[in-house]
C-alpha cells in the first residue's frame, strides 16, 4: 500500500496564468451554470454554505445541485457515456469509485494548470483524473462505559467476546472488510479475503449487530444497544458533538484512509464552469469552514485550523505516518463478491 504523507507539498503543479486576485480562474469571470452530483444532506449543504454561494454565485456562476447516492450516480455517468453531451459537470465521489469511473471511462484526465489553488494541493490528494476534497481516517469508535479496557485496534474491536455489543454498518461492508484483513495480519494486509472471512464469521456466530446506515448505528450507540465499532474518526466527533458517548482510537494496525473527492464528466457540458467549482473548493477559506462544519481534514496546506480542532479531527505525527491509501484496483475488482459474501453471512 502507498503511504499517506500529509505534510509533503504538491511538487510541479503550477498556478495558471489566468488566476484573479481572488484565486478563480478568469473563464469563471464569465457566468454561465454548473451542474454538480453530490450526495445529499450535510455535504450538499456545506457545498452550498461553504463554496457556491460565497464564492462562485457572486461570479454570476448559477449552480444546480444533481443531489443522489453515489451508486446511481455513477450509473448515469456510465448510462450517459455515449452522449455528446452529459447532463452532470462534475461529480462527488469516494477515491475508490473515482478510480471506478476513470476505468470506465467516462472521467476527464484534470489539467492542473486550470486550478491556481492546486498549487498547495497535498500530493497523495492530486489523482490524475480527479482531485481529493477532504478526508478522514478509519478509527474504531467505542462506548467506554460498556468496553473495558480501551480497544487498541481492528483485533480489539472483532473480538468475538463482545458478542452482541460489536456493531456493523451495512453500507461500509468494504471498510469491514479491509478492517477485518488488517486484524487478521497484524496490519500487514488489507486485501486478505480469506482470513477476514474467518474473522467476521467468528463475530457474526458470537451476536454482532448489523444496522443499514450510520443513522441507525448512531441510534444504537446512543441507547447503548452497541458499543464497539469502526468508523471514520470525522464520523466520531460529528456524534461526540450530538452526544452520543463514543471515543475514537487509531488502530494499531494502520489507519485506512477516506478520501471524499470530486471529478469531471468527460462529456461535461460546461466543462470550464466546473474546473471553477474544482478551484474554489481547494481555496483556504472553505477548506478551513469544512474542518469545523464536517469534521474532516482538509487537503490543501497552509490552513489555519483550531489546534484543539485538529486534535479531535487530525492526526499526530506519529499516526500519520501510519495512514494507508486503499488499493482502489482490488476494490474495484473484488467489490461484487464481497458485497454477495457479505448480504449472504448477514442479511441472507
């Protein structure tokens, strides 16, 4: 797996001469529309909050907000493949379901030279078809009234005594099972089906639970229902700040990465209009507004973070070095069967 070093600066990508003073890029001068696929909820919230209406409405940019499920989604790209023109200019997508639609062809290769902010984009952030927008770190996340003593990892958390206290979120079935491959080795490999089978059939027979959204889970930590668990540490104090007792521990095995991240649609209707969006969501002010609204680190330098903040969402030095990028390739290639594995152990 590559190593996920945040503090490296961005080598080589150069400010375009078009830059204005306020760092957008001159076409945006112009007005026009961008159409932008995103998730519901919170995230399309804070675009909106954080991006589109101080900085690109101003512009005379009009946004539309195409708001699903990355799986349908990503459908319509693929569906709308063949057309000259698509309907969507730039989509919010995983890294691993950026790698996803890239390999199906429907991602237009970025041309850094358009976004000047790329300048102070983290390397490990700058995909050749995409770019990453935020990210956050798999921890597990416990109830210490309920697990004692304090889990030091992925093997802690899939010990089958917990029993019925070890809850799963249905939708992070990937997640589960890098998670589960990592308790397996030691941390030494992500992609072990095999052996993360065997640890997950021991928790399932031992009682753990299984909800279908982190809603739900949320819910259950909340009553107590569960206890124990892994999710991204952004998660954790978006529900430490709701209330719900939890805390987060990095996993001694190696802390998996989430990069939450956006592309451009090949046959983008205005394809212009969304590198503008791409630029403005690099800028330091809403990359900063994300940390404190989401929870989630950003992934552009020089941002001046809350240092009690960056505690509760970051990482030290130390944990840092052991962030690991997931293999998109495998991920890609073994999604379906462990999806049928998975909707067959604990929802057959």
């Amino acid at each position: 797996m590559a190593s996920f070093d945040r503090r490296d600066l961005l080598k080589g990508a150069g400010a375009a001469a078009l830059a204005t003073a306020t760092g957008m890029p001159a076409f945006a001068q112009s007005g026009g529309r961008v159409v932008v696929g995103t998730w519901g909820g919170d995230y399309a919230r804070l675009l909106t909050k954080n991006i589109e209406d101080p900085i690109l409405k101003p512009k005379g940019l009009e946004v539309v907000q195409d708001q699903a499920g990355d799986a349908p989604r990503r459908a319509k790209m693929v569906a709308e493949k063949r057309l000259p023109r698509g309907t969507v200019d730039i989509q919010g997508l995983s890294a691993a379901n950026m790698f996803e639609m890239n390999e199906a062809g429907v991602l237009e290769q970025i041309d850094y030279s358009k976004l000047p902010n790329a300048k102070n984009l983290l390397p490990t952030m700058k995909y050749p078809y995409g770019m990453g927008h935020i990210y956050s770190g798999n921890v597990v996340i416990y109830n210490p009234k309920i697990i004692s003593p304090a889990p030091k990892g992925f093997k802690d958390w899939l010990d089958p005594k917990w029993g019925s206290k070890i809850g799963f979120i249905d939708i992070q079935y990937q997640s589960i099972f890098i998670a589960a491959s990592m308790a397996a080795t030691g941390g030494k490999d992500m992609n072990d089906i095999e052996k993360a089978k065997e640890v997950l059939l021991a928790v399932k027979k031992a009682g753990a639970r299984v909800y279908p959204t982190n809603e739900a889970f949320a819910q259950a930590m909340k009553n107590e229902e569960v206890g124990i668990s892994a999710i991204w540490k952004a998660r954790v104090v978006q529900w430490q700040n709701a209330g719900i007792p939890c805390e987060a521990v990095s996993p001694i095995e190696g802390i998996p990465t989430y990069v939450s991240g956006f592309v451009i649609q090949k046959n983008a209707p205005n394809k212009e209009n969304a590198y503008a969006y791409m630029d403005a969501m690099l800028a330091k002010a809403p990359q900063e507004a994300f940390a404190v609204d989401m929870g989630y680190n950003g992934t552009v330098t020089g941002l001046n973070v809350d240092p009690a903040l960056h505690k509760r969402i970051g990482f030290t030095p130390e944990e840092e070095k052991t962030l690991r990028d997931l293999d998109y390739a495998f991920l890609a290639k073994n999604d379906s069967a462990m999806k049928e594995w998975w909707d067959k152990v604990f929802k057959g």
